[in-house]
C-alpha cells in the first residue's frame, strides 16, 4: 500500500476515532451538562489574581471579584501586583481602600506561577480561585463551581466555561467559536473524569492539595495544565462545571493571537515530556489523556506534511506551467475537477461529517453556528495553528522558552 | 478484567474503538469496490482494443501487396482507424488519471501502445506505397510522476491536439508511451536517436526533443 494512503488512514483512524468518543459520550450524558452538585456548605475561599502591568483590565477584574455572590465573611482577595511599571497597583489600591476582603500582595517581578505560589502561602480560604487579571466570572459562577469539593475528598480542582469578551473581527470571533468548542468538549471529557486542563480565567482548587504537590510550577510556561496534569498523575481527581461561566479578554491581533498559542503550544511540549514516563500506565491520566494529547500534536504534523504535500502537487505543478503558459498553454487545464470515488476520498467525508457534527453539538449555544460558519472555522481559522505550532517546534528545538518565564 | 474494563470508564475506548475500525472497515470495503470497478472498467476498455489489434495486423498484410489504384480509399480508411484509436485513447487517458497504473492496467497499455506503434508503422508503409500523401506525427511521452515533466507533457500534448484539429487529415497524431520498456519502441528510440521525453517524430525525419511552440510544429507539416 502506498506510504501516503497509510499515513492518511492512520490520521483518519485516530480522528474519527477521538471524534466517535466525543459524540457517544455527549449522547450517554448530553442531558445532564448544565448539571452541578448544589453546595450545603460554603467553604471558605481565597480569589487570586495575579498581574503584571495589567492597568487596562484590573479594575474590572476586581469588580467582577467583589460581585461574586458568595456567604459573606467566606471570601477573600488577593492580588497579587507581580512589578508592575504601569499603574495596576494604584488601581488595586484604590479598590482595597474600600474593601477589607481584598489584600494586596506587592512583589517584585517573578513571574505568574510564582506570584500564585506566594500567594498560597497566605491564603486563608480552604479553596482557592485563580482568576486571571483579564477576565471576569460571573456573579454565581463559584457557587456553581464549590459543590464538588463537598461530593468527594479526592476532588482537587473544578474549571469553568470561558467565554470571549470581545469579539468584533475575524480572529476575535473565531476565538469565541474555538473557546466554546474547547469548553464543550472539556465538559464531554469530564464524563470520563479526564479534564485535563484548568484554564486561567477561573478556577478553584483545594488549596491543601495544591499545597501538598508543589504548587504551581514556574519552569513551565503553561502552569495551569502543569498544576492539573500534577493533581491527575497522583490519583486526585478534577472536573469541570459548564454552568460555571467567566468571560476574558482575547488577543485582537493574529500577532497577539500567535503569541498567545505559541505560549500554549510550547507548555503543551513541556509537560507532555515532563509527564511522558506516566503514558499507557496507571490510570485514565496514563491512557488517555496522555495518548490523546501527544496524538493531537502527532496529528497536527501530519497534518502539516500533508496539506505541504497537496501544496507542492498542485500549487507547484500550476507554478511549473508558468513557462508553458507563457507560450500560450491554457492553464485552465488544470482546473478541471475529478471527482475520484478512492478510499481516502470516502474516509475522509466521513471525517468531515462527523466533524461537522461535532462543532454542531459543540457550538449549541452559540448564535453562528450554521454549516457555513462551522466550515469557515475549520477551513479558514482551524488551519492558522500550524503557525504557533510550528514557532513552539522551533523554540522548543532552539530552547529558547526563556522569554515566557521568569 | 474484562468485566472491569467492560463496566468501567474504559468502556468507552472499548466500544468507540469498535465503531471506528467498523467504520474504517466499511470505508475501505467501499473504496476498494470503486477501486476495483474502475479498473476493471479500463482493462474491459483496454481489451476492446484485441479486435483493433487483429484489424491491424491484417491491413498490414493488405499494405503490403496493394497497388497505388486503391490508395485513396485505404488511407481513408487508415484515417478512420487512426482517428478511432486517438479518440479512445484520449478518453483512457482521462480514466487513467483518476487510477493508479496497476499491474493489469499496465499490462492492457503495452498492448495498446503496441497497437498504436504498428498503426504508426502501417502509416509508414501506406506513405511509401502511395508517395506521401499526409504527414505521420508521432509523440513519444514518459509514464512519469514528475512534475515538470508532466507540465511540459500536458502542454505538448495540448498543442500536438490543437494542431490535429485544424489539420484534421493531413496528419495522423500518435501519442505513444516511450517509456514502457517495449522492444520496438526501444528499437525506434534508436533509429531516431532519441534519448529524451518527450519528443516529436515528424514523418520519419525531424526529431523535435521537449517543449516546442506551435509554430515550430507547423513549419514541417506545411
């Protein structure tokens, strides 16, 4: 068989099959996604924010802090002004002037993970919430996040849904398709106690687990999914609230937007090689996500051989006329459209199909989300990733990861 | 441990794992059905050409012992024939492109090409019988996966097209595959002296080698 054929059945393979789980699951359980364990008692909780020169957004972001609906006397704020130059700190000040909950917690520039770990130490809450200085849960959002800790011990951490706060051009509103095809299918994976990542815009963590595995790590630039692969790979278990929603600022610029995936990108690499000793063994951390998460970055470049191998056989074949055409050759020849009935050509609808049925489970709350917009998505935006994948490749190759961490 | 894995959240990957390589299955099952239609459809087609094979071989005896009084009709009637196998082998083409070249299609194609190459020698008898009365334009093109080879094949092939239209009968146009290790093809690869794909024979005495304009073409058919 040829060497091509195999490499696009083993992508299809694994796509259709990470596609299937994802649909089977959403049908076993799909009805009971709102639902969350209803707290009886409230334990006490710390907020923390950590920000550098974050002058635009932190004022809101303390807002929404204060706003949240939670039993008085049982909430507390930290934010932590991890040097900023610019004027957050005023901002911070000026809010805990007026509010005895909030504390501030000046340092010198550290970086995110450390600011957090400082902040720990600190923390008077039984839980602990991570919000990011850019974003802004809603009002009832912990209280529909605290009920799972009640319902068991080994419950280490519990994520919300995010949704993008603006999104006004072309890569701020495929951003709020993507954040919400993210948060559907981290809700789906939840059913199989595999959430994987607790993302920074909120979430809450039993503050003496978080203690007692090393707190967050500052040699990885992704510290949220270090933190959560850590809890997973010892057994603790965390899950995800789809009715917990924060809403963050997103970048506005595809620059802003590589650099920001670059970031994730590169994290994923780090912790995929710090917890590689850990893959097909143990537990669900060890055979699936692992599994899941390497095949997703194995897939990814197989996917960019690919679409570079269709480039060069038709974009270049076109370009290889050029001297023909010049002649009088009538290029259009190559434009005739043969619709082959191959193998690859039936697997490969399939893939679509059931990929265009899983942005449609997965989008069903959003406004745009007919057909056309799904295969602009993943036509037009879905493609884009190769960019900060490649870069992450290149600095990971390079070592040169330092400009993300402190 | 079966029980276990079958009642617990591995369950998933179990059963998921079923569908996909049933999916997979029915995918490949189909693929392979088309697959196997196609080129059973070009071979039959190929195949066609066994009768057109004999019916060469025959006029070839014709050729021979013929007199210059019935020249009119069998050139006529070698035009027919050649314009018959140009057009059928135009629409294989089309076949072929959507294929990959098997084993049986292969096999089917050096007949075909051997076909082709004794209408090509036929041409020559008949012209040496009846003092040139029409031009024999022979186009000997590589099998190749190259991509800039196949750019200047498909503009050759385009043009030799054009040209064959607007002259209609005063040529006969043979694309022959050179390249498919063919001893006569090989022998008239010597006698020609031709050592690159693709060339133009033209009537036995112009080898054009590569990418040629129109005009060059036409200058040894007017």
């Amino acid at each position: 068989m040829d060497k091509i054929i195999i490499l696009y059945s083993v992508m299809f393979f694994f796509g259709i099959y990470f596609l299937l789980i994802f649909i089977i699951l959403k049908f076993r359980n799909g009805k009971t996604i709102y639902d969350y364990p209803e707290a009886k008692k409230f334990p006490s909780i710390t907020l923390i924010t950590p920000a550098y020169n974050e002058e635009d957004s932190i004022a809101d972001t303390i807002k929404a802090l204060l706003d949240i609906d939670y039993p008085k006397g049982k909430k507390e704020i930290i934010l932590v002004n991890d040097g900023s130059t610019d004027k957050t700190l005023v901002i911070m000040k000026k809010f805990a002037k007026n509010h005895k909950e909030i504390k501030i917690l000046d340092k010198k520039n550290s970086g995110k993970s450390d600011s957090l770990n400082q902040a720990i130490k600190i923390a008077k809450g039984e839980l602990i919430a991570i919000v990011d200085a850019d974003s802004y849960p809603t009002k009832d959002a912990l209280k529909k996040m605290v009920g799972y800790f009640e319902q068991d011990k080994d419950m280490a951490a519990v994520t919300s849904k995010v949704f993008v706060k603006n999104k006004k051009n072309f890569i701020e509103k495929f951003q709020d398709i993507d954040y919400r095809v993210i948060a559907w299918s981290r809700k789906i994976l939840d059913y199989i106690d595999c959430v994987y990542v607790t993302n920074g815009p909120l979430s809450v963590y039993r503050k003496e687990v978080v203690k007692k595995v090393g707190g967050f790590n500052t040699k990885i630039v992704t510290e949220d999914i270090e933190l959560t692969w850590n809890l997973m790979s010892k057994g603790y278990k965390t899950k995800m609230s789809y009715s917990a929603i924060a809403y963050t600022s997103i970048p506005k610029t595809l620059r802003a937007w590589i650099k920001q995936r670059v970031r994730w990108n590169v994290g994923g690499f780090q912790v995929l090689s710090k917890y590689r000793n850990y893959f097909l063994r143990e537990n669900l951390f060890g055979y699936f996500v692992i599994s899941y998460v390497s095949l997703s970055f194995i897939l990814s470049f197989l996917g960019i051989f690919l679409l570079l191998r269709f480039f060069y056989y038709t974009i270049f074949k076109y370009l290889f006329t050029i001297p023909y055409i010049m002649q009088g050759y009538n290029p259009f020849i190559f434009m005739e459209i043969k619709f082959n009935l191959t193998i690859m050509l039936i697997l490969g609808m399939v893939f679509l199909l059931f990929s265009l049925f899983y942005h449609k489970m997965a989008l069903h709350e959003a406004k745009n989300n007919n057909i056309p917009t799904i295969f602009k998505y993943i036509f037009l935006y879905r493609p884009l990733y190769i960019i900060p994948l490649v870069i992450a490749l290149y600095k990971m190759a390079r070592k040169d990861v330092g400009w993300y961490t402190k | 441990m079966v029980h276990e894995i079958v009642t617990s959240k591995y369950r998933i990957f179990i059963e998921t794992l079923f569908f996909t390589l049933l999916i997979l299955l029915i995918g490949f099952l189909m693929g392979f059905l088309v697959e196997y239609g196609r080129t059973n459809k070009i071979v039959e087609y190929y195949r066609e050409f066994e009768v057109d094979a004999l019916d060469i071989t025959l006029q070839n005896y014709y050729y021979q012992s013929m007199d210059e009084s019935t020249c009119k009709e069998t050139i006529k009637q070698n035009f027919i024939f050649a314009d018959e196998i140009y057009n059928k082998g135009l629409l294989l083409e089309k076949y072929e492109d959507a294929n990959e070249l098997s084993d049986a299609i292969l096999l089917e194609k050096k007949k075909y090409v051997l076909l082709k190459t004794e209408l090509w020698l036929n041409s020559v008898l008949l012209k040496q019988k009846c003092e040139q009365p029409f031009h024999t334009l022979v186009y000997l093109y590589s099998q190749t996966d190259d991509l800039i080879k196949e750019a200047e094949q498909n503009s050759i092939a385009d043009i030799l097209r054009k040209i064959k239209e607007e002259k209609g009968n005063e040529i006969i146009l043979l694309p022959i595959a050179g390249d498919l290790d063919l001893d006569i093809i090989n022998l008239q690869k010597r006698i020609y002296n031709i050592t690159y794909l693709p060339s133009i024979i033209i009537d036995e005495k112009i080898v054009l080698k590569g990418y040629q304009k129109e005009e060059e073409i036409k200058k040894y058919l007017d």
